[in-house]
C-alpha cells in the first residue's frame, strides 16, 4: 500500500490527514453540484472549503503549534 510506503511524521507537525482529504471531497461535490444547479454561492463554497482544507488550515494549524 502507498500510504505505508511513505516516510513517518517528524518535526512539530504531526495531525492526521482524514479530516483535510474530506473537507476537500465536500467541497469538490458542492463545487460541482454548484454547477449542476447554477449555484454561484454554491460553487463559492465549495471553492472556499477547498481553499481552507488544503491551504489555510494546515497552515494555521503549523504555525500555532
């Protein structure tokens, strides 16, 4: 398996990556739902939760720590 192959966690930042991957399938399925239904909110929020699961969490989540 993949997942095993990969080095272990080291330094300060050491968190699990479930809740990131499924922030960002939500927002992926919002995002395209949005533009199913020609939803701009719904296509901003989809972007927007993207956006956070992939950038700005886990950036806020290394600095604090």
């Amino acid at each position: 398996m993949l997942i095993a192959a990969l080095p272990p966690q080291s330094g300060d930042f050491q968190t699990s990556p479930t809740p990131f991957i499924i922030a960002f399938g939500i927002g992926m399925l919002l995002g395209t739902m949005g533009h199913v239904y020609k939803s701009k909110t719904m296509v901003a929020i989809g972007i927007g939760m993207i956006t956070l699961s992939t950038i700005v969490v886990p950036l806020f989540l290394a600095f604090t720590r």
